[in-house]
C-alpha cells in the first residue's frame, strides 16, 4: 500500500519568508514517482514537478526548489522569498510504474502567505 | 491546446435526483481519471479509464456511481440516486501512458445534494 504523509496542515509565513513544505512517503514498489500539486483559491489543481525515485538531484525553477531524499523517504518543497500568489493549498502526490499513473495524494498544506 | 474541460462548473441538486458531470480530456491523452474532494477524505481516486477502457474501478463508493467513456474525448460520471453526503469537488484528469506522466486535472464541479 501507499500513503503519502503531509503533517503541516496550515502554515502562515510573511511575505519574502522562505517556506518549506514536507512530505513524507510509503511505498513497497522500488520505482515510483512523485508530484506537487498547487490548488488555489480558484479551486484548480495545477501540476509543479515529477519527479522519479532513480533521480535524488534536487530541482530549482525560479523560486521554487524541491529536495527529494530516499534515504528518509521524503520529497520537500521549499519556496523561497514567498509571495501573497504563493497561498494555496499544496499536495504531494505518489504513484508507482504499473500503477496506471493513479495518484495516492496527501492531505494537503495550506500556505498563508500575508503582507 | 484546451485544458481538462468540465462541466459544469457546479451543481445543486435535490436529493434523489440523478447528477452528470462531465469531461473533455486533453486532446492525446488515453488515460482518464475522476477524483473526488472532499474535508473528510481528501482527494481520492474514483475510477480511471486507459484508452477508454475502465481499468480500476475500486474506488467508486457504491452503485449509485457509474462512470463511462464512450470515445477517446468524453467521459460523464452518473450519481442516482445523489445523496447529500455525495456533496463534493470531483476532478477529471487526463494524462499520457506508457510511462508515467503527470496528470492534467480540470476545473473541477463542485456538487451540492440538498
């Protein structure tokens, strides 16, 4: 089974705080994949990054970095110099090859980024 | 090129009525998911399609739900009789396969049963 844990249910920073998100995973299958999703207030789910368990090299765009380490089964989001366009509701996302691309989500960070 | 399109957008509905909600994927794209949002539960999986075909249907709640895609670029998800507690966000998302791909999700419809 899989299971994708998120313990930060809301976080409130400031703006140009640099925040990070954690996500820790569960899974029994030695190749998976991992995913961010970004949910605003809009309501729509907005795909931010892939990422498969053969490749640990951390990824940057712009401000946005995500740190993916197996040997603590954890895939974090860091975004750096925080905006107001940054508050959502952040999902980390697991899925596994032969799975069907079907999506095991957490349960979601809201980020509150305020002036 | 056009997004995961749904419709509509949302829907109030009495309870015992029948509710259809609907999907265009994305042009390309052979795989098809409903997924349903809700505070208890979360996002969870309802059912997905590959190249129209229902693959796994084990999160479909009960038999109230039925989902169908009868060609490459339309799937409705079927509630009757809806229930109030069948109040939620639900999702289509499309991707590719073969490999793993990201999913696409649409808009979402947000489903009250009253």
């Amino acid at each position: 089974a899989q299971k994708v844990t998120q313990a930060q249910t809301e976080i409130s920073v400031v703006e140009k705080e640099d925040v990070t998100l954690d996500c820790v995973y569960e899974t029994r299958d030695t190749t998976y994949y991992l995913f961010w999703y970004k949910q605003p207030p809009s309501g729509e789910l907005v795909f931010l990054i892939r990422r498969n368990s053969f490749d640990e090299q951390n990824e940057i765009s712009g401000r946005y970095s995500w740190n993916f380490q197996k040997s603590t089964s954890s895939f974090n989001f860091t975004i750096t110099a925080s905006q107001v366009v940054d508050s959502a509701v952040y999902f980390c996302a697991l899925t596994f090859t032969g799975g069907g691309n079907k999506l095991t989500f957490g349960t979601g960070t809201q980020l509150k980024v305020e002036l | 090129d056009a997004g995961v399109i749904q419709s509509p957008r949302h829907e109030v509905t009495e309870m015992g009525q029948e509710v259809t909600l609907r999907c265009k994927p994305i042009s390309g794209h052979n795989s098809l998911f409903w997924y349903r949002q809700t505070m208890m539960r979360g996002l969870e999986l309802l059912i997905y399609f590959n190249n129209n075909v229902p693959i796994d249907d084990s999160g479909m709640p009960e038999d109230r739900f039925s989902a169908k895609m009868p060609n490459a670029s339309f799937s409705t998800l079927k509630i009757q009789p809806s229930e109030p507690r069948d109040s939620a966000v639900y999702f289509c998302a499309s991707s590719s396969s073969g490999t793993v791909y990201e999913a696409f999700f649409g808009q979402g419809t947000r489903l009250t049963v009253v």
